[in-house]
C-alpha cells in the first residue's frame, strides 16, 4: 500500500507515477488528500479535548480539596460535554480512517525510475538474450505432441480426475518435475536462501499483504466455508511469515526458498497460445523471496536477476530478459524483469520467471518493519523471483532437445534425474 504521507506532501508526483503505469482512476489521489485533511482536522480536535479533559480533572481534584464544590461540580459537567464530543469524533475518526483505508488499497504501487513507458507486451524492452537457439528438424513436433509420444502426462485423465488444466504427471513426466524441483532448490540453497515448506492455503490477510487482494481475487480459488483462497505462487505465505514483525537491521537480508504448487483460475485464457503446458490452473514452481533494507533493495534486485540467469543458463535453453514497461507490470511491483525461454517447435517465447522490487508496498500492507542503529523504524523493502515455474521450462526442455528417439537432457539434470535423456 501506498504511504499516505507520501499522497499528502506529493500528490503530483504519486498521479504522474500511477498514469506511468496506466492507472486510470487517479481521482483517487484526490480522494485520499481530502480524506487526510479531515482525519488530520478530526485528530487535531480530539487531541486538544483530551487534552482539556486531562487538565480539567487535575482541576477538579484540586477544587474538590479547596472545598468548592459547586464550582467542581460545573468543572464535571462542562468535562461530560468533552466527553460526548469526544465519542462522537473517535465514531467520525475511525469512518474517516475506514473510508481512506479503502480507497488507498486500490492504488497500485508506483513504478520506479527505471520502468519504460509503454502500455503492454510490446513495449517492453529487451534487456539482453542469451544461448543458441537450436535447429529442430523438419519432422519436429510440439511438446504437446511430445508428452503424448513419451506417455509423460496424461491431461485427459487430469481433466476427469478435477478438471481441464489440471495435468496427471506420471512416470519418467513425474520424474522429471521431481529432478527440477531437487536442482532449483538445490541451486538456491547454495546460494545461501533458506528453504520452506510453506501451507498452500492462506487467509484473507495473508492475500491482502502481498496485494493479491483486492486486485487479484476473480483469479485465486476460494473456499468460503473457511474464509481460505488456495496459494497463486510461494510468495504469498513466505513473504506473511513476516508480517506484523519487526527486524533487526543486522537482520537484513532474508533469503528464503520455496517449493509449491500454485492454483490459478486463469479465467479467460483460451486459444493455441494456452496448449498443453502453455498455461494450467494446477502447476509447480520454486520461488525465491528477500526482504532487504530499503537502501540495497535495487543492488538485490540485480543480483536475484543473475541469480535466475545463470539457472536458465545451466538449463540450456535461449533465453531473453524483458524489462516490463508501466503498463504490463503487476498491481503491487515497483519493477519487474520477466525471463522467457525459446519455444522452438511453437517458434515463440515463453514466460518462466518475474523478478520483481515491490519496494516498501507490501512491506506497508503487513506492518513488515525493522529497527535501524539509530533504534527508528522503518519499513523493509521486500523483492521476490520465479527460480523457476516448471511447466514452460518442462516445455522447451522437451521442444528443444528432442530427437526421433528421445528428448536429451542438460547435463546439469542427469545426476538428479538419474539418465541423460528420455525415451
């Protein structure tokens, strides 16, 4: 959530940053200002009664040892006034509060600096490629077309089992997730994250803290008989372990990992461009999430960006890094890096991995504080990245290194999958 200091003393600056990103309500800004000025005006009044209050007791304490009576009695009568007056203004405080609170948790964060203009996927720019991409030959097929030929998924059995977009991995496809989801944690840990096993459930709180609510409610699965929505990614409930906690600065930074399966409703996805691994409601993924001091979140989020480079690097497969522009960026990221890799047989890039600075929004939404030397409190800045989302990567990993007769595998996975191709 956006600081409501900061909508107060720069309502220019927080309209420009929010039309950057193609926010259209910015009478919101507007909205949030006037309702400041009157919690600001309602405070100021209750704290001078209370304050009134507070001497008028004194008062009538020394009063009442004087022996003036009836004058402490006027004193306690004018001091019952006070008192209605004060119910009536925390009552007007608290709407006030409500109201602001309300309209503030639709503001997006704003982008940073370095975050291109633009309105969608065609303006973001290209921040580097790498690897080669591979010749197929001309009998070359699909991963669709793949998984069916190796017996490594079974969509149609997933689909009766729960529904369509939810695959039914099995054999060597099962195998393989095992071996990816081993080696990124493994690649992660490494490097000094922490791992967890984090619930797949999460509560209205937790949804809240990250800002999947209210911006992203229609594409998580609920269950309102226990007021619980299913996780669209880890970064949800490990980024909430520390939420309402306040850190130590020598804390600083927190590197956690995570392996989950993620459920996303995706309502509306449809066409060739969802096909098979494409896009499904039911995947796995392993997350990378730092909460860093405010000062070397930027420098973090670069090495997280390397971080996740060198790990598609080992994988084998071209990839490109996108800087997103404003308009084609999440509700609650400051600035995002998407990693796609080459689809061969689909000719076309597929998305594996965001990479985001969220600055101090969720950081703000979940009370995530530390205390710096000076003993100040401030708030934490909190980064997050795919290290990887399994389906696309299952996807050009088949695509790619496919022959008539197998699908050869980097060699990085061969110890974790225990052979160097699939047949």
């Amino acid at each position: 959530m956006l600081d409501i200091k900061l909508i107060r003393e720069n309502p220019d600056f927080v309209r420009e940053r929010l039309a950057h990103k193609q926010f259209k309500q910015l009478d919101m800004v507007d909205q949030i200002s006037a309702l400041d000025a009157e919690r600001r005006s309602l405070q100021q009044e209750l704290d001078t009664i209370l304050n009134q209050s507070n001497l008028a007791a004194k008062a009538i304490g020394g009063l009442m040892k004087e022996g003036k009576k009836e004058e402490a009695e006027a004193k306690k009568a004018e001091v019952a006034g006070w008192k209605e007056r004060e119910k009536t203004l925390k009552e007007q405080l608290g709407t006030v509060e409500q109201q602001q609170q309300d309209i503030a948790i639709q503001l997006p964060n704003l982008p940073a600096a370095a975050v291109p203009a633009g309105t969608g996927p065609e303006d973001n720019e290209v921040v580097r490629e790498g690897g080669i991409k591979p010749e197929l030959p001309a009998d070359a097929v699909p991963h669709w077309d793949l998984i069916k030929k190796f017996d490594l998924i079974d969509f149609e059995t997933g689909a009766k089992i729960t529904g369509s977009g939810f695959p039914l991995y099995k054999g060597k496809g099962a195998k393989l997730q095992r071996a990816l989801v081993s080696y990124f944690l493994d690649y992660n840990t490494a490097a000094g994250y922490t791992e967890y096993i984090p619930p797949y459930m999460v509560n209205a709180a937790s949804a809240h803290g990250t800002g999947q609510l209210p911006d992203k409610e229609g594409q998580m699965y609920y269950m309102p008989a226990d007021d619980l929505y299913m996780i669209p990614t880890a970064e949800v409930p490990v980024t909430n372990v520390y939420r309402d906690v306040v850190l130590k600065e020598s804390d600083l930074p927190l590197k956690m990992t995570a392996f989950s399966q993620c459920f996303r409703r995706e309502a509306g996805s449809f066409g060739a461009q969802v096909r098979g691994l494409n896009r499904v409601h039911q995947f796995e993924k392993v997350e990378i999430i730092q909460i860093a001091h405010p000062e070397r979140s930027h420098a973090i989020l670069d090495e997280m960006v390397a971080h996740v480079e060198k790990l598609v690097l080992s994988l084998e497969l071209p990839y490109r890094i996108l800087r997103l522009c404003g308009g084609d960026m999440g509700f609650a990221s400051a600035i995002t890096y998407d990693f796609e890799v080459w689809s061969a047989a689909q000719q076309r890039w597929l998305e594996v991995s965001s990479v985001s600075n969220f600055e101090s929004f969720q950081a703000n939404r979940m009370k995530c504080r530390f205390k710096n030397e000076a003993g100040k409190t401030q708030l934490v800045h909190t980064l997050n990245g795919s290290s990887l989302a399994l389906p696309r990567i299952v996807a050009a990993l088949l695509e790619n290194n496919q022959t008539a007769q197998a699908i050869h595998l980097p060699k990085v996975l061969h110890p974790y999958f225990g052979s160097p191709f699939i047949d």
